[in-house]
C-alpha cells in the first residue's frame, strides 16, 4: 500500500456537463454538422513518417487549407495586434480551446518527433481504464523496456503503487518508467502503441505515428503541433486529466526500507511539475490562469510544450514545437508571448482554421469513462435518482452527442462530456480555474 497523497494544484472550476431545458413542445434544432476535413486517414497514412529539415510543401489540410501550407498564417487587419517577432520555434498554433478556432498557425501540420508531449495522447488513450485506487505491484519486466537517459519518477521493482501513484509520476515528472508500467498493465508496450495510434486516427489526428508509448525518440514516431493540441483538447475532456496536469506537487510513494528498529516503513518524498508555466522557474513565471497541460524534452525533438491557459472568461491552446534559440526555458517563454497575443486578438481576428471535431463526437463517451471523464463512473444516461433513462444521440452535430431524455417531464439534455457550442466540440467549464 502506497503511502497516503498530498497534491497541490491550480483549483479548476467544476460545472454540470447536463443541459435542462422546460420547452417539452419539441426537441431544439442543432446546427448541421460542419465541412469534412479533406485529408483522410488513407492519405496520412500514405505520408513519411520521418521528420523532415524543412516543412514540406503539402501537409495536411485538416481543420482547414492555410494550415496545410507552410510559413506563419494569420490574418492580419484593423486592430489585431502584431504577432510577436522573436518567435523561433519550427511549429507553433494558437487555438480557441472552446470554440476550436485557430486564431494563428506556423507550420502547424509539420511532422516532427513529439518528445514527452505525447504522453497526452498516452493519458487520453488509458486514464479510463484503471481506477485510481488500483494497485499493481512492479516486476523487473515492466520496466524493462525504459529507454536510456529517460526522464523518471523514481519507481522502483517489487514496490506496490496505486494507478493515481503513476499517472502523478506521468503529469509531474513525466516519468518513462510510470508510463511503461501503466502499459504493462494494459497488455504491454505493443498493445498500447496500437490503442494510441488507433486514438489519434479517432481524433483525427492525421500527422501522428507513435512508436513508443512515452514519447521517447524512436524512428518514424512523429506528430504535429495541431495534433498536439487535439489530444490536449480531448484530455482535458475528463476530469482526473484536468487534476493530474494541473497539479503543481504532490507526495510519491519512496522505496520500502528498515528503519533502526529492524522495522519495514515507506516513506515518500516530493515530486513537482516539470511544466515551467505551472510551477514557476528562476527566469520564468508562473503564467496568470494556467492549468496544465505537459511538456517534453528529446535530443530530436528539441523542447515541446503544449498549455491551455483560461483568463477573462476565454481558454486558449497553446502549442509549440522545437525553438531554434537555445535559451534556458525558451519553449516557455516563447508560449506565453503567444498566450499574451492571443488574449489580446481573441475577438478580433478572424482564424485560419479550426480544430477538428473526433469522428466519433457525435457517439457516447470513451467506453469505461463517464461524463466525467473517470474510469469506472457511473452512466451519463442514468437519471439524477440512479434509474436508467430512454436515450438517443443526435447525430450531425458536429459536436459531443447530445442524450436526450424525458426525466420527470423534463426534457434533459444530457450531455456526453461537452456541450455543443458554435457546430463545434468545445472544452467545458470544468477547465476554468476559480478566481
């Protein structure tokens, strides 16, 4: 039994994710569904998946045409302030986490190595299916496959450590060796390999290949900055997501050891979050309204980060992949000029794109997560007093599918983890810090 937890973490405003309307005459009209993207999963798969010195003249054009082109895109006029010049990263986007607008977009489609960022794309695809409270004690073979030089948590063989002990390892210290274990768990390396990149083409993150599960180099392991960006946005879609990547520091289980009494005891010791914009650093702030999401560091992919940031009512995505300045904390500091920029062109720039709804968005939740997000919940098509409810999902919404039910003469729209806003698939309140 590991020892008990203490996290701290950005505090993240909580909303029902369930809709009540008292109209009973007739159901609400939903918006058609939005334009197919024109990139299919047979053409991505068609693609290199090696990373290229230069980005290419055609990438893909999902979520739009311009993002498909190469070069910074952004549509500048009358009042939209000027994007910061001393921007060095090969790829970068600037994204509208609710509405899935792009405000702005440089190379956004280019493939290249994702470094420990793509653990986001590891956490959407597991965190469901193990509960927290789960135990797993480690054997030599789970960890036999860590890369060397990886980044870990500190976990050691023949310890016993909950699944809530891992994911913190994942989120904080982007620990390789908390991620190999958590795939052991789940059939081994191979097998979640396949489940990721069987997620991403879900997602319709079209530019992604995953080779190893922790995002560690490997040939042809590859993503984009606007798959980045999908998986961060489909994260954050559950709540145990939100709470691991926002947390700051917390207690991890140490190794089990005598004490002068000959007696066995296991203590534990402080982890923090390696993401500068959360936990702050000597040339960087903690960013005003950050909440999550993970960053990465390989000698391939150079630094990546991915952050979502709430301020003034909006939340805003952030990506950005592989400065060429090779200043301390640079990916850092590049992130946040472009969160200054986008509060300050939100509503008034008119996107280059849009952030692409899953293919399954119109179907119910990821099997074992409820409405929530967590593993092992509740239905979201049971009623408030624990009776199941009648339910069909209205398809072609472009967005989360909408359970309609009539609970008590109540026409309830229960919503299957989003709400349906602009066609799109939005990010719910559940991400808004309190002030």
């Amino acid at each position: 039994m590991s020892a008990p937890q203490k996290t701290a973490r950005r505090s993240l405003l909580v909303t029902s994710a369930a809709l009540t309307s008292f109209a009973l005459a007739a159901a609400p009209a939903f918006a058609a569904p939005g334009p197919t993207p024109s990139s299919s999963a047979s053409s991505s798969a068609s693609a290199s998946t090696s990373p290229s010195a230069t980005p290419p003249a055609n990438m893909s054009t999902v979520g739009g045409a311009r993002l498909g082109q190469a070069g910074t895109q952004v549509n500048l006029a009358s009042g939209v302030p000027v994007l910061p010049k001393d921007i060095s990263a090969r790829s970068w986007i600037v994204a509208d986490a609710e509405s899935g607008e792009v405000l702005a977009a440089h190379n956004a489609h280019w493939r290249l190595a994702p470094a420990s960022t793509l653990k986001m794309l590891f956490a959407d695809t597991l965190l469901p299916k193990f509960p927290g409270t789960t135990e797993h004690k480690v054997v030599p073979s789970d960890l036999a496959d860590v890369g060397a030089g990886s980044s870990m948590v500190g976990i050691k063989e023949d310890e016993t450590y909950t699944v809530h002990d891992l994911w913190l390892g994942v989120f904080l210290r982007s620990g390789n060796d908390a991620v190999h274990v958590l795939s052991a768990m789940n059939g081994g390396v191979k097998n979640t390999v396949a489940e990721m990149n069987e997620h991403a083409e879900e997602l319709q993150a079209l530019d992604t290949n995953v080779v190893s599960p922790d995002g560690y180099d490997a040939p042809r392991q590859v993503s984009s900055a606007y798959d980045l960006t999908l998986f961060a946005r489909s994260g954050l879609q559950k709540k145990d997501f939100r709470e691991y990547s926002s947390t700051v520091t917390a207690k991890f289980p140490g190794e089990t050891k005598k004490n002068k009494k000959g007696k066995k005891v296991r203590g534990s010791f402080e982890i923090q979050n390696t993401n500068r914009l959360l936990s702050g650093d000597s040339d960087v702030d903690v960013y005003p309204g950050i909440a999550g999401v993970k960053n990465g560091n390989t000698t391939n992919a150079g630094a990546t980060f991915t952050g979502v940031v709430e301020q003034g009512g909006k939340v805003l995505l952030v990506t950005v992949m592989n400065p060429e300045k090779d200043d301390h904390n640079e990916v850092y500091k590049e992130t946040a000029k472009l969160f200054d920029w986008g509060f300050k062109a939100a509503g008034k720039v008119e996107p280059v794109g849009e952030l692409v709804a899953p293919k399954g968005a119109e179907a119910s939740a990821q099997p074992g997560a409820n409405d929530n997000g967590q593993a092992g919940g509740a239905s979201a098509s049971a009623s408030a007093s624990g009776k199941p409810v009648a339910a069909a999902v209205e398809k072609g919404s472009g967005g989360i599918g909408i359970a309609l039910a009539i609970t008590g003469g109540v026409l309830v729209l229960l919503a299957a983890g989003a709400f349906l806003v602009n066609r799109r698939w939005p990010l719910p309140d559940l991400v808004r810090r309190r002030h």
